[in-house]
C-alpha cells in the first residue's frame, strides 16, 4: 500500500503524547512548500529544452516557439486536471493519470498545429514529447514517496476532530487507524449522546441528544473543541442521532468560521470513481455505481488474458523447460504440482504450478498445523520444512507460478484478481469472504504487490474485495506494471 502516517489508537497517554507531537496550526494537509515549484520547473523545462534540441537539431520549424507552445499547453492541461493543487499534489504516484494527461497533450498540440498550418515531423514531435511523460511521472513519484516520509513524521497531515455516536467514531478511527495511504489523523472525538467511548481516543466534549439541544449548541461546543485542538476538519461519522436538519445547522456554524466538515457515510473498499454526487427535491445523495460485470471492459480483458498467456508461454519458453530441469534434478518427484483450487462462483479446478515441495507435503500440513504464521484461512510458514532448495528461489522469485499461464489460457484464471483459494480455505469462508468468488483468481492481483504472506488475513480480503468491487481494465494494467517491481524485491514470498 502507499505509505504514509499511521496513527495507532492505543491509550489516553500514547494518544495525548503523540498528539502533543503533530504540528499545531497548519493549513489542512499542509505540504512541503518546494512540492509546487519543482513540479512546475519539471514540467516547464521537461518539456521545453528537448522540443526545443530535437526540433533544431532536425531542422524543424519554429524551435524556440515550438517549444514554449508545448511547455505551456502541458502547464495548462495538467491545471485543468488540478493536478498541481495543494490537495492533489504528492497523492498519486500512478502512471496512468500522468500517460492520461500526456494524450490530452498531444491532442492538443495536434489541433494546434493542424491550425496553425505547421508541417513537423511526427516521429520528431513524439520524441520530442516523450520526456515530458517520463520526468512529470518522476516527479510524481518522488513528491509522493517524499510525502510518505513526511507524514510518518507526523507532518503534512491533516488533523481531525471525528464526531459522532461513540459506535461510528470508533469504528471510523479504528478503519482510519488500520490505513496509511491518507493523511487524515483523528486527534479528537465529540460524541454524541453518553455510551462510553473506547478509553484509546480523546473526548473532546460531549453533545447531548438531539432532544435536547438547542440551536447553535452543537457549533459553540464544536467550535471550542476544535480551537482547543487546533483542528483543520471535521469529520462527521453518520449515525442514527445526526440527523439532516442537525448537519446542516452544524455546516453553516463550521463554514462561517471558515473550519472544514466532511461527512463519513460508513462505506468502505469503494474507489472514488464509482462515487458520483447527485440531489433530488433539495436532499444530496451519493450514488454508487455497481462493478462493472458485464459489457465491453470484461471482453477485453478476457481476450487480453488469454492473448497475453499465450505470448508468454512462447516467450518464457526456454525459462520453462530450464526450470523443469532443475525441479526433476534436484529432488525426487513429478516437475509440476497441480492443486485443486477454488474458482469463479465457487468452481473447483486444478490449478498448475512448478513443485516446490517435497512430495507428500500435503500429508504433513496437519502435522504442521500449529506452526502457521497466517492469523486466518491461509496457511503460511516463513521456514516452511516441506520446501526444497530450488523451491525457495522458485518462490522468493514467483517463477514456480508460470505454469498458471497454462490456466488463465483455459479460461480457469485470469492474468490479474484475488489469491486462488483452496477447498478447505473456502469452507470457513464467512459471507463476506466468499464475495472473493465474484470473479475469476489470479496470477497476481493488489495482495501481491502489497506484501504477498506478510498481510494479515483480513488485509489480504480487504485487498481482495477492494478488487472485486472496484475492478476496471486500467486497474488491471496498472497492476501488471507494479507486479515486476514486487517479484524482483520479493517481500513477503515464501
């Protein structure tokens, strides 16, 4: 997962000494303020000194003009998109918004010189534009990880007042708590109503039911709790005792002494883009698209699957052949394992990989039962005594796992989605772990390039679900590019 600050709710003296540390007074999400500057040098010289040598060393036209017209059109495409914004910059180290926004480029400065009747040469044009993708991306990755940095130091943070009933603020801290990809840390709770709060977080003040409030009280108690605190949002957990009339009182309270409010629905694992917010009769609504199951993005990706494996079984071919050598030479038994596995909608299939193991390794996993380091369904050993030698590179390496092409070339898996469960994993599946189901496994998929057997149980589903839910083609290809760094570092495989 993207780094940032984690704030762990742990007791009053943990919380009251870790607050104590955050910065006091910042802007919301205050960053390091060489983020926009550099961004903007990047971007600007990234973009102007190659068009500007390429075109005159090729004898284009306009050099100089050319040039300056390219830098600017970038700066105002990625202005557009808001990319330079103090919210939105060192958030995304993706590829993908950044190649986005180098298409719209080009259109742009397509529709510019088609207008003003200007005759470069395209391959000249496309090399001369490339390094304004690669260095804005290297930008991008360098504010983030940056930013990561900062924010495990407590800065650059965004600190937060959470109010609601004592169930939905803690159960908001706790999900808030258990994430590092945002910068949000709850510095204080004002609960409604009187149940006991969890001893962990700090009671700021205490709102009594809406019975019994009069107007204004909620903003005035509000309002002295988050000066105390030195708060930079609000944060409102949804719940029985908010009501609409009672939010809105509270908004205009908050916005008029210029303090932010963000609501928490209590939905979770749901990506942005499937959010769209909308009104009827005067009441906001949030609707929430459905994943996409059907039309031509499933298409797609089914054909790229079994194009993709096809090609490279053809290409790892001699990589294949070698590394059957190696399992057959070095320890007795067959050179492939074939494992019974649990597919889309709860089919059965046998899945293939290179034997990594001894054989009868499946008769001794009850004998090593009390061993296994995974706190839920999966069984995983870090010194696993059933791995053979050649096994444990095949594993730290993910190669005994090619032969799986053999299934998403059958249509059994797919290049990218959730972990390929086992019979007896499944079995002890609660409701909301068999939604894992819902589409075909994969090779690979966000459990493996977020740490593989070092997740927790429920990591590993929460990662599962968020895919199952959210999936689309770019998702996917975003996968598959972040996938290689994972194999060649090799955490969490064995």
């Amino acid at each position: 997962m993207p780094g940032g600050y984690m704030w762990h709710v742990q007791s009053p003296e943990t919380s009251a000494s870790a607050v104590s540390r955050l910065p006091r007074g910042l802007p919301p999400g205050s960053k390091p303020r060489w983020y926009q500057p550099v961004a903007l040098f990047v971007d600007i010289a990234g973009t102007a000194v190659p068009v500007a040598l390429l075109f005159r060393h090729h004898g284009q036209p306009h050099p100089l003009t050319s040039a300056a017209v390219a830098a600017l059109a970038w700066l105002l495409v990625q202005a557009f998109r808001q990319r330079y914004t103090r919210r939105a910059i060192g958030e995304s180290r993706g590829a993908l918004p950044v190649l986005h926004d180098w298409l719209i480029l080009l259109g742009v400065l397509a529709f510019v010189y088609v207008a003003a009747d200007l005759h470069h040469g395209q391959l000249v044009s496309l090399g001369a534009l490339l390094p304004a993708l690669v260095l804005t991306l290297a930008c991008r990755k360098l504010t983030f990880h940056h930013l990561a940095r900062t924010r495990r130091a407590a800065q650059g943070v965004v600190r937060v007042l959470l109010l609601g009933e004592p169930s939905a603020v803690e159960s908001v801290a706790g999900h808030l708590a258990g994430h590092t990809n945002h910068p949000y840390v709850v510095v204080g709770v004002v609960a409604l109503g009187s149940a006991p709060l969890d001893a962990g977080l700090r009671l700021a003040a205490r709102l009594p039911d809406e019975a019994e409030t009069a107007p204004g009280a909620d903003t005035t108690l509000v309002l002295a709790a988050s000066a105390e605190l030195r708060v930079d949002l609000v944060l409102v957990a949804a719940g029985r005792v908010m009501s609409g009339a009672r939010l809105r009182q509270l908004s205009w309270g908050l916005h008029d002494a210029g303090l932010e409010l963000a609501v928490a629905p209590g939905l979770v694992e749901v990506a942005p883009k499937r959010v769209e917010t909308t009104s009827a009769a005067g009441m906001a609504l949030l609707r929430i698209a459905p994943p996409v199951r059907r039309g031509m993005q499933p298409v797609l990706k089914t054909v790229l699957d079994r194009v993709l494996a096809v090609l490279g079984i053809a290409v790892v071919s001699p990589l294949l052949f070698g590394i059957a050598l190696a399992v057959k030479l070095t320890s007795r038994g067959p050179v492939f394992y074939r494992s019974e596995r649990v597919g889309q909608n709860g089919v059965p299939f046998m899945m293939w990989k290179f034997r990594s193991m001894k054989v009868g390794a499946d008769a001794m996993k009850a004998e090593l039962a009390g061993e296994n380091e995974n706190d839920g369904a999966m069984f995983k050993m870090r010194r696993d005594p059933r791995v053979t030698r050649v096994g444990r590179l095949l594993r730290r390496t993910s190669l005994d796992e090619l032969p799986q092409l053999l299934n998403v070339v059958s249509g059994q898996m797919s290049l990218v989605g959730p972990r390929p469960p086992l019979p007896d994993e499944v079995a002890t599946y609660s409701e909301t772990e068999r939604r894992r189901l819902a589409v075909r496994p994969g090779m690979t998929g966000l459990w493996q390039i977020s740490g593989r057997s070092d997740l927790s149980w429920d990591e590993t589903v929460a990662l599962d679900l968020s895919y199952v839910d959210n999936w689309s083609f770019t998702s996917d290809v975003d996968v598959m590019a972040r996938t290689l760094r994972a194999v060649v570092d090799g955490r969490g495989a064995y």
